[in-house]
C-alpha cells in the first residue's frame, strides 16, 4: 500500500505537490534552527539535520531538484551543498531573480517550485512559487503567506516534512523504502 503525504499535509496541494520538479530551500532557519556560532577567530558554524540532509539526496535520486539559496555569505552552507551533491547558492541578494533563472535553465514554471523558507529576505520567491512552504517556526508575517507549514520547526525536520511529502504525492515512497529494503 503506497504511503499517503503527510495527515496535516492539505488534500487541496497534493496535486500541486505532485507537479513539483525544483525544490529550493533557504539555510539558516530551515535547513539550521537559524542559530549562528562563532569561534574566537570570527569562524561562523552551524548544525544541520541529518534527516534533512538525506532527503535532499532522496529528492535528487527521484527527479525532483534541489537547490539552497541563503542570503549568508555562508561557507558552512556551501561546504553542506557539497557534502550533500546539492547545487547551492550564497549571498543572494534577489531570491526571487535566483528561483526565476533556475526555472529558465530548466525549462520549468514557478508553478512546479516548492520554496522552503522562514523569514522576510523568502518572502518574494514564497509568494511566486507553486508550492510556498515555511516550518514551524518561521517568522508569523512569512507563516501566514504560505501554502502550508511544516510541523518539525526549521533544522529539527522540516526540510525532510517537506521531501516526504513531494515523495509521496509524486508515488516514490514504495520505491525509496524498497531501496532501503523495506
């Protein structure tokens, strides 16, 4: 029996969610718990979520491109792109330009885009893009312009809330658990 999206994920998106072929998410406050640290140095260090992490490589594996695009002149969010095989952008200043040049070299509309972001700078690819999405703990002013909001808040599970449910409405699941063989 296929797996179904998420129970708080809307019905109305799942066929929004099924048409979904990039996949961008912004770093610090969704893909970190937007928390910053530095050393004596003046190095800035983040944590990432494991989970996250392997669902961006889940999206990749299933036809569904992901893409960070962080505002930060962020060498910790290069350094996971990397980690991870996923394209990444920093120091973007124009977020929206970034998704709308995505979509051009791709061949896609902002209607087959999913967003993830928490905060102001994510606000115009939120309101342009297919599937607007900010986790739990996004800032009320974005939360109350998106499509939906993951339950698991920003770095604690909320890219992966959102990996799953592209997965599931685009029918992967049994084929991403057969891999791990379930």
């Amino acid at each position: 029996m296929p797996w179904s999206p998420l129970p708080a994920f809307p019905a109305h998106l799942h066929a929004t969610a099924a048409g979904i072929r990039l996949a961008c998410f912004d770093v610090d406050g969704t893909l970190t718990d937007g928390q910053l640290y530095y050393d004596h140095e003046g190095n800035e260090s983040k944590a990432y979520f494991v989970q996250d992490g392997l669902g961006l490589k889940l999206l990749q594996q299933h036809g569904i491109h992901p893409v960070l695009i962080t505002a930060r002149n962020s060498q910790s969010a290069l350094r996971r792109g990397a980690d991870l095989g996923v394209e990444t952008y920093i120091a973007v200043g124009d977020k929206l330009a970034s998704v709308q040049a995505l979509c051009a070299r791709e061949g896609i509309g902002l209607g087959q885009v999913a967003f993830l972001g928490d905060d102001l700078p994510d606000l115009a690819p939120l309101c342009a893009v297919g599937l607007a999405v900010a986790p739990a703990n996004a800032h009320p002013w974005v939360a109350e312009r998106v499509h939906w909001q993951t339950r698991a808040a920003g770095g604690r599970g909320a890219a992966r809330e959102l990996c799953d449910v592209l997965l599931a409405a685009q029918g992967k699941v049994d084929a991403v658990l057969a891999r791990f063989g379930a």
